[in-house]
C-alpha cells in the first residue's frame, strides 16, 4: 500500500469515525436529535449541489428558493414522523415547484428551463432522500411508535458494504466495475462489500427485531445494491462537471455530497420496500 493511499485510507477513516458516532448517538438517543443533525446535512449537501452548477456562466441555480422548498420538505416530513403534527400539512409540499417557477418569472436569467429544472433536481435527489430518512423511524407513522433499530441498521449496511468494498478493492481489485463512471470502483470490491453488507444484516436480524432474517438480507441487497448506483450516479455527475469531489471539507471524503452519495439513492428504494411489506 503506497504512502498516498494509506495517508487516505487513516484519514478517511477518522472522519467516517467522528460521522458514525455522531449518527449513532442521535438515532439512539433522540429522533429529534437526528432530525436536526441531518436538517444541517441536507443543507450542506445541497448547497454544495447548486454551488456547483452555478459555477459555470450560464445556470443560474435558484439557491435561497431551493433551500428553503428543501427545508420545508424535510421539516414537514420529520414533523409528522415526530407525530407533532398531521399528515395533511404534507400538502403544502405541493406548493413548492409552484413557487420555484413564480420565483423564476422575476430572475432575469437568458435560462429559466435549465435554472427551474436543475433547483428542482437538487430539491429531489437530495433533499428528499434526506427527509425520507425520518420516517424510517416509524415507516407506518403510528403514533408513540418508534423503531430506532430500522434506521440503524441501514447505516450499518451501508458502513459495512462501503467500508469491505473499499478494503477488498484496495487489495485485491482487479476487475473494473464501470470503468467510463468510476475507475477505481472494482467487480472484486463490490462482491467483497457485498458479503459483509449481507454478514452486516444477518448480525443486526438477531438485534432488532423489526424485521426477520429474510427482509433484513433482502434489505441489505437493495441498499447495496443502489447505494453503488447512488455512489456511480455523483461519480457521473461529477464527471460532467469535471470535478473530482463535490467538497473539501471532510478529510478521505471530499464534501458531503461525497460522503452521503449512497443514502441517495438507497433511502427511497428501502423506504417503500419498507412500506410494502409492513403492509402485506
């Protein structure tokens, strides 16, 4: 292992460090504890998000408006789960694009289609996987129900799949996985952290109970599974942006956008797994 890599490996450890204990402590300790935590995450996430596309001459992201439509997306959303208020109040998401496109009539922009379409891309690809995560809590928002272990476990898998894929790729990968998206990203990784991410959700099935041992392994595949799609999908975003890191903020990461690419992509799809068989 080369000086360079081994100085990223220590220092992207330390900050994956500091990042589980500050999401374990929260989940463990107070939902809403966690809802801000992650309020500030979302924020930071897609600021970095528009920051980028607005750094070339033409786009004109709107950022105030999509942080603020971001905002009221992710508190409504913690809110009901919190049970503090109805869910008819979700409504007043609806209102949100209608919003960015009035806001828009007043910009004196030469690319209202580019602007409104990309303030809404960032409301959606960041700032509602992010409040989605505060109903894992209690997907079925029963009142006084609170399932702490739900949640958990997803950032388990997650730590654990990523962590594996990156070891097990740093070792013994050979084999590129999408080498036009990610060249690094290794078939040999990817099957590595896929064991683990699996040994991950067999551990937590004799833990939590919220789900058995079945949907806990089929859980841990989807998550992987789009958790790479999530971790691809920046990569090519980035790539067409010709960045490397959204950020430089979290030392081994990069930024935030870096740090949470696989919750993107990963929170929606177990969110409605979720709702699907607690619903059967």
């Amino acid at each position: 292992m080369s000086t360079i890599n081994l100085n990223n490996f220590w220092s992207r450890t330390l900050t994956g460090a500091i990042f589980v204990a500050a999401i374990v402590g929260s989940i463990l300790y107070s939902q809403f504890i966690f809802a801000i935590l992650f309020l500030i995450v979302s924020l930071l996430s897609l600021s970095e998000f528009f920051g980028l596309l607005n750094a070339g001459k033409k786009i004109r992201v709107q950022v105030v408006p999509g942080l603020i439509s971001s905002t009221v997306l992710y508190i409504s959303l913690a809110l009901v789960s919190l049970d503090y208020i109805g869910k008819q109040y979700l409504l007043i998401n609806l209102l949100l694009p209608v919003m960015i496109f009035i806001f828009e009539l007043y910009q004196k922009n030469d690319t209202p289609i580019q602007n409104i379409a990309l303030t809404l891309l960032g409301i959606l690809y960041i700032g509602l996987p992010f409040s989605l995560l505060n109903l894992f809590f209690n997907p079925e928002l029963i009142p006084g129900e609170y399932h702490p272990g739900v949640l958990l476990g997803f950032f388990v898998i997650i730590w654990a799949y990523d962590s594996f894929a990156y070891l097990t790729g740093m070792l013994f990968g050979r084999h590129r996985l999408f080498p036009r998206i990610s060249p690094k990203k290794s078939w040999e990784g990817t099957i590595g952290g896929f064991v683990f991410g699996l040994l991950a959700a067999f551990i937590l099935s004799n833990f939590f109970s919220e789900f058995d041992l079945i949907n806990w392994l089929i859980i841990a595949a989807i998550t992987m599974i789009f958790s790479t799609f999530g971790d691809l999908s920046e990569s090519m975003l980035k790539r067409s942006l010709n960045i490397k890191d959204s950020g430089k903020v979290l030392p081994g990461h990069g930024g935030f956008l870096d740090r949470f690419d696989a919750v993107l992509l990963a929170a929606p799809a177990v969110f409605v797994y979720m709702n699907i068989i607690y619903h059967i």
